[in-house]
C-alpha cells in the first residue's frame, strides 16, 4: 500500500473510532415494566420485566440540541446488584445526583418481608445498599414514587410482596429522607383509594396527584379518572405514563383501556392551573407517531415529553409482551405536535422552559456532572481538527511530491545537454 493510501486509511479509522465513542455505540432492545429517573442531561433506565434485562442500567443523552429520534445516543452504566422490576425510582441525596430504587428483591433475587434501597451514584458510577434507619415499609410491587427537591420520596400504594394471590392492595405512605436516611410514615387522613399500575405526579403547588390504576385483581377495578375535573371525558385506564409539562399540564399517554379499543384517548392532557382541573383529549399529529403503548416509559425535559419503550398494542390488546417497543418518540408540549427532533423546535418563538419535573423526578439544575453532550461534541470537534490536519498534511505532502519530480526532470535535462 502507497504512503499516501497508508496515510488516508489512518485517518478514516481514527474518524470511524470517534464517531463509534460519541454515539454510545449500541441500541438498548425493546423493553417494558422499566424505570426511569433523570440527573443533568442523562435519562436512566433501570431493569425490566423482560428476564434478561432485570439487572440492566442504560441511559440517554438527552442533551436538548442534538436529541433526535434517528440516531438517539445510548450508554450502559454500572448493572443493578438485584433484578428490578414492577418497582419505582427517585432522586435525592445532598447533591441531588443520587437514584434510589425501592426494590423488593435481595442481591440473590430472593423475596424480601421488606422494602430494600439501593443507592447509584451517578457521579461515581457505583452502587451502594444504604442503612435507613425508621420503620421500614412493607415489601410490595406496581407501587409508584415520587421525590420533591428536598431530598424526600413519598412511596404510595402497590401489591403486597411476596403474595401472589394480590389480595392486599396499599394506600399507606411513606417518606424517604435522602438528606438524613430515614423512613417516616406519612399521615392516611384523607388518603387515595388502594391502587396499583397507577401514576404520580408531583404538581408546582406542592400536591401529589395519583392518577388511574386499579384497586383490584388485573383487569377489574379500574380507577374512575375524572371525578375531580371537568373537561373531556377520560376512561379508566392502568399501566399508563403521567407527566408534568412548564406551564403546568398533566399529559398522559397510553395504558390499557379495559373494555375499549379507542385511540382518541391515548394522548390527554389536565390543566392543573385552573380550579377544578380540566381535562382535554389530545389528537395524534406531526412527524414520528408513537403507536399505543402500555408499560412505558415517559419524562419531561425542558418542553419535550420522551416516550420510550413499552409493549405495542396488536389486535386491541397488549397481551403480546414479546411485542415490545425499541424506539423513542417526542412530544412538544408547547403545540402536542410529535417531532423527529428538538433542535428544530428549540428556534421557535417559544423557548422551552428550563423547568425538569417527571413522572418520578423532580431536579435541581445544580448538576455536578460532565454532560454526555459536552463529551460528544469534544470528539466531533477533534475530528474536525484531525480532518484538516490531515489535508493539509496530504497537501504538503502532493507539494513536496511534485517539486522532488521538476528538480528530478531538471536534472535529467542538464545532463543530456
């Protein structure tokens, strides 16, 4: 191989190299009953009910100015040191960059009497089994948590764990202390109906609104919607995603309808600034469309709703849980318009509000990490660099060529004169 073909390749290869590190490298398969929880600009997934994916910890780049739905940048992180399914996900911590998952299962995947806290730091990338002091909760399932941004987490409802007859259905809370590793039960006046498959969301007036779900054995029971709002009517459903927009909406995607196959209630929004709430169905329109989902995954960042993951509806029913979902979809919040990506969005008249609240996490922007973002725009500008570096290496290179091949033509010439 000549110089110049040895010198090209090189350079192609290093390229090739940086471009592999920048976009994670990998696309996590289609799972569901997932967790998530969000610190800076990484979205964390945890677990799965799929077997295999019981101990995995991804996460995505979310960065707003490259997120695109094409080319989505995925990592692994550090695995889980217990499977983890059918439970929740917070934030906390002193610095807020701390997810504790409220688990059920022990490192040997045995059945606990008792909720088990697991600790990742994000910062250190490694796990932790802390010691919480306080009366700890029962163990239970399909439960859901929420924390504020002082460091609490406030554990409602679920199955109790281990029963598998799911006769014993929580409304009790709980709070977890992050600051000061303790459990404290909360006050049952006035508390929800007994619930599983539900969703809570953490609204700016300091509420915690449970919505849907079912108080009963699977596919009996479900949870009346919209005793307290007016607006559009929305059925019962469970297994569905809640998040809170910046201008205070409550959108909810998708989750199992029992009795009805209509779409029109898959995407939804309560408007949690008026009194009483109001509800509104919204239409599935723009670029991208998610198909209907049950068991997903969905979050909040700046004005964009990702929906990830989650089993498909086929033939009016998610029964088939081998037809997962791989993809990401996005939602702009300011218009409910599905987009390919938020760059385009982000030039707007209509600038996202830096607010980041989710289904299971509200953040502080005092974020101590190094975003993904940065780490991958620092590859593409050195690969800039290395580009022109070596055209201009291989123009000095052709320049010094041509003069070696006139002064050796000149020199051939003299001697024959």
């Amino acid at each position: 191989m000549s110089p110049f073909k040895n010198y090209i390749f090189l350079w192609l290869t290093i390229i090739l190299v940086w471009m592999s590190a920048g976009s994670g490298g990998f696309a996590p398969p289609g799972r569901f009953r997932e967790n998530s929880a969000l610190v800076g600009n990484r979205l964390y997934f945890f677990g799965s009910q799929n077997t295999a994916q019981q101990r995995d910890n991804i996460y995505l780049d979310v960065t707003l100015s490259t997120l695109n739905t094409t080319n989505p940048s995925w990592f692994r992180s550090n695995s889980i040191p217990a499977d983890f399914l059918l439970a929740s996900s917070c934030v906390g911590g002193p610095n807020k960059n701390t997810i504790y998952l409220l688990n059920h299962l022990t490192t040997s995947n045995g059945d606990s009497n008792n909720t088990i806290v697991y600790a990742f730091d994000t910062v250190a990338t490694s796990w932790s089994t802390p010691n919480i002091s306080g009366q700890i909760p029962l163990s239970r399932q399909q439960f859901q948590a929420v924390n504020d941004t002082n460091g609490k987490i406030y554990m409602f409802g679920g199955f109790k764990y281990p029963n598998p007859s799911f006769d014993v259905i929580f409304n009790d809370i709980y709070i977890l202390d992050t600051l000061i590793l303790t459990w404290i039960q909360g006050s049952n006046v006035n508390a929800p109906t007994p619930r599983v498959d539900f969703t809570a969301t953490l609204l700016n007036n300091g509420f915690i609104l449970y919505l849907g779900g079912i108080a009963g054995v699977v596919g009996t029971n479900t949870i009346y919607m919209s005793e307290f709002a007016t607006g559009d009517t929305l059925n019962s459903r469970y297994s569905h995603t809640a998040v809170l927009s910046p201008d205070g909406h409550v959108i909810i995607y998708g989750g199992v309808i029992i009795g009805s196959t209509d779409q029109s209630q898959v995407l939804a929004s309560l408007d949690s600034t008026v009194n009483p709430y109001k509800w509104s169905i919204k239409p599935i329109i723009g670029n991208n469309l998610p198909p209907s989902l049950a068991f997903h995954s969905s979050n909040i960042v700046g004005s964009f709703m990702i929906l990830t993951f989650g089993v498909m509806m086929a033939n009016n029913t998610f029964s088939n849980l081998n037809n997962v979902n791989s993809k990401i979809y996005l939602l702009d919040t300011r218009n409910y318009t599905w987009v390919t990506s938020t760059s385009t969005s982000l030039n707007s008249s209509h600038p996202p509000n830096p607010t980041v609240t989710q289904i299971q996490t509200v953040i502080a922007s005092d974020s101590n990490l190094l975003s993904t973002g940065t780490i991958v725009t620092i590859p593409l500008v050195l690969i800039a660099i290395l580009a022109i570096a070596g055209f201009t290496g291989y123009w000095f290179y052709k320049k010094k060529k041509q003069n070696d091949i006139i002064r050796v033509a000149g020199s051939k010439f003299d001697a024959s004169m």
